[in-house]
C-alpha cells in the first residue's frame, strides 16, 4: 500500500502510506510517517517524520529524524534519537543514542548507552560505555564498564569493577568492588569496600 508519493521497493507486505515514505524491501513494514524510510527488514515501522530505519527485525523509529539502524525490537521514541543495533534498546529523549546491546536505555538528553546489557543512563549527558546492569544518573555522569556500578553524582565517574558508587560531583572510583566516593571531589582508586567521604578525598586502594 502506497499513500501520496510513497514508494515501494519491493518486498512483502509493505506499506508506505504517507506523504513522501519509502519502503525498500522486507516484510511487513511500515513507513506512516512523512518521509520516513525503511530499507528492509521484518515488521518494522518509520511513524516519526523523516525517521529511519535500515532493517532488522520489529524495530520502530516514532520520534521525528529518529534512527534504527537495525536489531530486534529497538524503539527511537524522540526527536533525533538513534538506536544503531542490538535488542531492545530505547532511546526516548533529544539527541539521545544506544550503540548496541541488550536492554539498554537512554533517557534523557543527549544521553549515551554505547552497548553492554540492562545498562542505563537517565540524566543529561550521561554516558554508559559497556557492562551488566550499570547507570549513569548524575549530569554528565559516566560509568566505563563493570558491573552494578553507579555514578549519581553531577559529573561524577566510575571507570569499572563491581557495585562501585559515586555520588557526589565530580566524585570518582575508579575500580574494584563495593567502593565509594560520596564526597565532592573525593576518589577510590581501587580495592575492596573503601569510602572517600570527605571534600578532596583519595583512598589508592586496600581493603576497609
């Protein structure tokens, strides 16, 4: 089915029903927003306008200029948002971005999920490289990698290791396990259930 200057490649099943959508090939998919573009895939569906998404399998772009770029069930829910590939990534906020992965999110804006699985990064800016179960909640927050780890703090980092916290801005523990910074500017380079509670605070490591 083709709305106005809609275009079907080929395929089955497809649908490009608004002003301007293309559907390249595939299966079942469908392109309902204006301009929107799918180039092949399974059950697919480009509702936002001008939103993409290149295949993959029941993936759907509905914020407009959003992106999938395949995987299985990854949703683009807000304007420039992108998910490039994985399962069940979502991306639901301004210029937000998951890489890849498994249950990954990206809530807010600009913020970043680059792979890993049931990662997520919840406040602006924030950043989760890779690792299980990890969340940035903090603005400009990062976690690189690891496992439960959290950095709620503004600016606030944690490099990797296990259940690693920092809480406080521009806190940071780099590794290890069971660590945290809670103080501003406080750090735990390392080791096992260390606290750096105090303003400027650094433990290099051992065991507390």
């Amino acid at each position: 089915m083709s709305g106005e200057f809609g275009t079907i490649g080929g395929g089955f099943d497809n649908a490009a029903a608004t002003y301007g959508s293309t559907v390249a090939g595939g299966e079942a998919n469908v392109a309902d927003g204006s301009t929107a573009t799918i180039s092949g895939g399974v059950q697919n569906e480009a509702s936002g306008a001008t939103a993409t998404v290149g295949g993959g399998n029941e993936n759907v772009a509905s914020g407009a200029d959003s992106t999938v770029a395949g995987g299985t069930q990854n949703q683009a829910t807000y304007q420039y948002t992108t998910v490039c590939g994985g399962r069940f990534g979502v991306a639901s906020s301004r210029d937000a971005t998951v890489g890849g992965g498994a249950k990954n999110e990206a809530t807010a804006t600009g913020a970043t999920v680059s792979g890993g699985d049931s990662n997520g990064a919840s406040m602006d800016l924030a950043t989760v490289a890779g690792g299980d179960q990890n969340e940035a909640s903090g603005e400009a927050a990062a976690v690189g990698g690891g496992a439960s780890n959290v950095a709620s703090g503004e600016r606030a980092t944690v490099g990797g290791g296990i259940d690693n916290k920092a809480t406080d801005s521009d806190s940071t523990v780099a590794g290890g396990n069971s660590n945290e910074a809670t103080a501003v500017t406080s750090t735990v380079a390392g080791g096992l259930s260390n606290i750096a509670e105090s303003t400027d605070a650094t433990v290099s490591g051992g065991f507390s």
